[in-house]
C-alpha cells in the first residue's frame, strides 16, 4: 500500500488550510475529515494523538501508523528527501 495522509481539520483554521495545500502541491494522497461540527470526535483524535491543536496529521504507511503533528511538522516532513 502507498502512504496515505490522514488530516481531521477544521474549516476556518488557516494551518489547516496550508496542510491541504502542501499535500496537495506534493501530489500525496490523503483524507481530509473536516471535524467542525463533531467536538467529541476531534478531542478524541486529539488525546489519541496527545495534540491539542487542529490540524492533526497522521501517516499510514502499509500496516503503520506514525503521528506527523500539525502543519509545521508536515511542513518539515514533506521537505525530508526521503518522503
């Protein structure tokens, strides 16, 4: 299987909207779950994860999960040569 990005977001977070972007712009395949109106779902995500900020990334890559973080690590990660 090919890495897949996960992203929970909300619609108004200006990061959240650079996260899809970079993705985007680096042709990496995601899933976006824009979480506005499912509080308890995100804050879920969130204590998973233990990151309290939107956007959440997530990395899966064959039967591996890897927590990214928010958008300056994506950032960071898409910017690694090896990714």
């Amino acid at each position: 299987m090919a890495k897949h990005y996960t992203l929970w977001v909300k619609a108004d977070c200006c990061f959240c909207v650079k996260a899809q972007r970079a993705l985007l712009k680096n042709i990496k395949s995601h899933t976006v779950h824009v979480m506005d109106e499912k509080a308890e779902e995100l804050a879920e995500v969130q204590k998973l994860w233990n990151h309290l900020t939107v956007p959440v990334v997530v990395l899966h890559d064959d039967d591996r999960e890897t927590f990214i973080g928010g958008y300056t690590e994506l950032k960071e990660h898409l910017d690694a040569k090896d990714v």
